[in-house]
C-alpha cells in the first residue's frame, strides 16, 4: 500500500475511532520536516521496568527531537504474543510508516515483518532479533552472559554449587545469554545444580523455582546463583531468604538490567552484580533509523550515538557494549550517565549501607 493510501486509511481509522488518534494529528503537522509521518514503536512486557521507564520515553523524546511533526504509536504486549500481533495490525491500520518492533516471540514476529512488508513498511527489530527485520539493534548479548557468569565464578573462587534461571524461551536474547554464560560457566570450576529456563522472565516463577530446588538440595549446597535477569534475582534473593537463610548470608548472585532494586541489593551486599545497558544509545539509534526509512531515506552507516552500522546474521545491524556493574562502579556508570539520581537508589533503607559504598 502506499504512504498516501495508507494515511487516508489512517484518517478513515481515526475518524471511526473517534478521539486519540486524532487528536495526535495536531497543529504541528503543517510544518516542514518530514511530512508528520507516523512510526510505531511495539515492545514486549511491562515487568521489566526497562521498557516503560527508559526505552518508551528516550525514544519518544529523540523522535520529537528529530522530526517535531512525526507521531509516535506506542503499544505495550504485556508479554502477550497473540496481543502483540493485534498491535501490529492496529498500527499499520493507524498509517504507520515505520515499525520499530521489540518481539514478545522472536520467531513468531517473522510473520508480523512479513504482513507490514506487505504493506511496504519497513521493520526495525528493536532489542531481539527478526531474521527478516530490515534493521537490528540490540547490546552483544553473547557478552552479557559471559561478563555474569565470569563475574559469579569470580566471587565464587571458581569453586562450589550453582542455580541457573535463564530467560524466556520465546526471547531470542535469552539463548545467546544462556550461550554467554554456559561457555564460561561450562569450562569453570563451579558446577550446575539445576538449570531453568523461566518461560516469561516472571520473578514469581523464578521465587517458585527456586524454593523447589531449596527443598530438594538444601539451601546449604546452593552457593551461588546465575540469573539471567534482576528481576529473578529479586525472586532468587526472596526464596533464599524466604528457607531461612539470613540477608547477610546470601551466596554470590548476579543479574542484568540495572533496576534500582537490584542496585540497592548491591549496595546491600545481597546480590553481586548487574549488567548496566546503556538504553539511550539503543533506544536513540531506534528513533533515528525510524526517522530515516520514516523519510525514505537509508539508515545512516553511523548514527550520531557513534554506533556503526554492521551485520548480524544477515541483517543490517547496530550492537552496543553493555557494561558490568559492581558496588564500586555504580558512581562511574549509571549515575555518570544520569540513568539514576543517586536519591533514586538511596532511600532511606539504604543510606547506610550507601554512605559505606561511597554513594551519599
Ligand atoms: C531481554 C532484554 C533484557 C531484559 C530481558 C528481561 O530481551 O534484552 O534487557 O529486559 O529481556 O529482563
């Protein structure tokens, strides 16, 4: 379908469903740019506060700065794949020109890039991998899971008993996570317990998980834990605490994503580290190649973020370094980079253990 097709659709979609739509068409659509196009941005799930706390808003925020006459689609699918299909079609129903699109199911989203290609929408595959995505960008997440893994056998002293809980199946990331880790975790001297691969990232079911392996090993034996994710080490740190074993004796735990509550486990010495991924320059990478192909450009070889443009598995792609974060380094990277206010991280609860960490 062409542009022109496509937004007298738009408009037809819009006036049957009354306001919001509308509404977003504003005053600004008469001026000059890029002839208000319309981009939708579609990402997974709302547990990992990722998603609605940094990548929503920089992306939308880099567009606005971009193209002033450029309309934002935002849909969230609450880890709901059928769902997130429905958004797809809503949004190009709605005229989107462009599709950024973070799959709930990496292999299923193949048929969601083929129906907007249909319509000549390109597709850029935001954070997970489509194999037929025009564009792909994503942290090396390969890295991700080495730099946990080394980071666990590290406080470990290469030695003792493990619990692993990878991500979701459906996600593509989890398996080069889980890749990441196994190729240092295998040749190490610690040893794998039980491995689980936790079907939606759900805290709850790495708490339940986990809580069944206490029953069965006993907390005793479990010396350390790898979890794909802060949000299943918070479930890991609650099973743990929740057999009996005390706050300050938990085993050597690590996680990804930078939550506050993860960092102030670690302020706490009750998890050893995260993985900090900086979300500006993926999400701002996002919004400027949306805004290129939005104008029927190319996406440019090097976005201004400083990221070249290479291959991943076929698809032309951008890969940023994610980066390990300890107690010690929490000044130097999320605070340096204004992802957190240190007061977003010092609560009261944790002004102690916060002054001791040099955090105040
Ligand atoms: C991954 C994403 C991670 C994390 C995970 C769930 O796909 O790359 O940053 O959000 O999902 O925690």
């Amino acid at each position: 379908m062409s542009t022109l097709v496509r937004r007298i659709a738009a408009l037809s979609a819009a006036l049957f469903l009354g306001a919001t739509a509308l509404s977003a068409c504003g005053a600004n659509d008469s001026k000059s740019g890029s002839d208000g196009a319309t981009i939708a941005l579609l990402l997974p799930e709302t547990k990992t506060t990722r998603y609605e706390a940094h990548d929503r808003p920089l992306f939308e925020a880099k567009v606005k700065d971009l193209c002033s006459d450029c309309k934002v689609l935002y849909f969230n699918a609450d880890q709901d794949e059928k769902k997130q299909a429905q958004q797809l079609t809503s949004a190009l129903d709605q005229g989107a020109d462009v599709v950024v699109l973070d799959p709930v199911n990496g292999k299923t989203a193949a048929g969601m890039v083929d129906e907007a290609k249909g319509q000549d929408v390109p597709v850029v595959a935001y954070d997970r991998f489509i194999e037929n995505a025009d564009y792909y960008m994503s942290f090396d997440n390969e890295t991700v899971g080495k730099m946990q893994a080394q980071s666990l056998v590290d406080a470990m002293g290469d030695k003792g008993n493990i619990l692993m809980l990878n991500g979701a199946p459906s996600d593509p990331n989890a398996a080069q996570f889980k890749k990441g880790a196994h190729s240092v975790l295998d040749g190490s001297g610690v040893k794998i317990l039980a491995e689980y691969d936790n079907p939606d990232w759900s805290p709850d079911n790495a708490q339940q998980w986990t809580t069944d392996q206490l029953n069965k090993y006993d907390a005793g034996k479990v010396q350390g834990v790898y979890a794909a994710n802060d949000g299943q080490a918070g479930g890991v740190v609650a099973a743990l605490t929740g057999a009996g074993v005390a706050a300050d004796k938990l085993p050597p735990i690590v996680g990804q994503d930078a939550e506050i509550a993860a960092l102030q486990r670690i302020v706490a010495g009750e998890q050893t580290m995260t993985i900090y991924k900086p979300i500006k320059i993926e999400a701002e990478t996002a919004a400027e190649v949306a805004v290129a192909l939005a104008k029927g450009d190319d996406a440019p070889a090097k976005t201004t973020t400083g990221i070249d443009q290479s291959d991943f598995e076929g698809v032309a792609s951008y890969i940023f370094t994610p980066i390990a974060v300890t107690a010690d380094k929490i000044k130097d990277t999320v605070i340096a980079d204004g992802f957190y206010e240190v007061s977003d991280i010092c609560t009261a609860d944790y002004a102690k253990a916060c002054a001791e960490a040099g955090l105040s």
